[in-house]
C-alpha cells in the first residue's frame, strides 16, 4: 500500500516529455523554424530548442500559452498536451508569480 503510494506521487511530480516529433511536424507545416517561434513568444533560441529537447522545463505564463496557440494554430489544450504541461496557470500576477495569501 505504501509503495503503491510512493510510485503514485513519483509520478504526479515527474516532469512530463515534450513531444518533439510532433512539434517538429507543426513547425514544418506553418513553415516556421524553431527560432523564430522562440523570439515571437519571448525565449532565446537556445533556452527554446533546450525545452523541445527536454533539456529544460518549459513554463509559460497566461501570455504567451494563447499566443504559442496562435502561432501553431492549434488549441490551448494542444499546447498543453505537445509540451507536458498539466495545465496554464491562470492566476499569475503580471509580474509571473502567484499572489502570496498576504497580498490577498
């Protein structure tokens, strides 16, 4: 009981793959390279190709989540899907941070 457990939570925090081949399918069809679309939604080059290559976690903010959609010209829930995410935060402050309970 314990280990199952264990293994469910491993799981909840284990960070979820990008899916590369398919991102890679999209940017083909829209005829984007992977650099331009990390410039039009705010990340350098090479931070962008580090998270297609689940080098580095991607966290995209209430902004740019619709705004990668868009480009893609796929839903929000696609997005969440291609890049592991669980869901887009909506409760950021302008600033990208949650609101602490004290400034409530």
């Amino acid at each position: 009981m314990i280990r199952k457990l264990v293994l469910n939570v491993k799981s909840f925090f284990r960070r979820r793959r990008v899916r590369t081949a398919q991102i890679k399918a999209l940017l083909r069809e829209k005829n984007l390279l992977q650099k331009d679309l990390a410039v039009r939604i705010g990340y350098t080059p090479e931070h962008f190709n580090n998270i297609i290559h689940n080098r580095r976690e991607i966290k995209l903010n209430p902004q740019k989540a619709p705004a990668l959609a868009e480009i893609l010209g796929v839903p929000l829930s696609e997005v969440t899907r291609l890049f592991g995410l669980r869901s887009i935060p909506t409760n950021l402050g302008d600033d990208g941070f949650e609101p602490s309970a004290s400034c409530l």
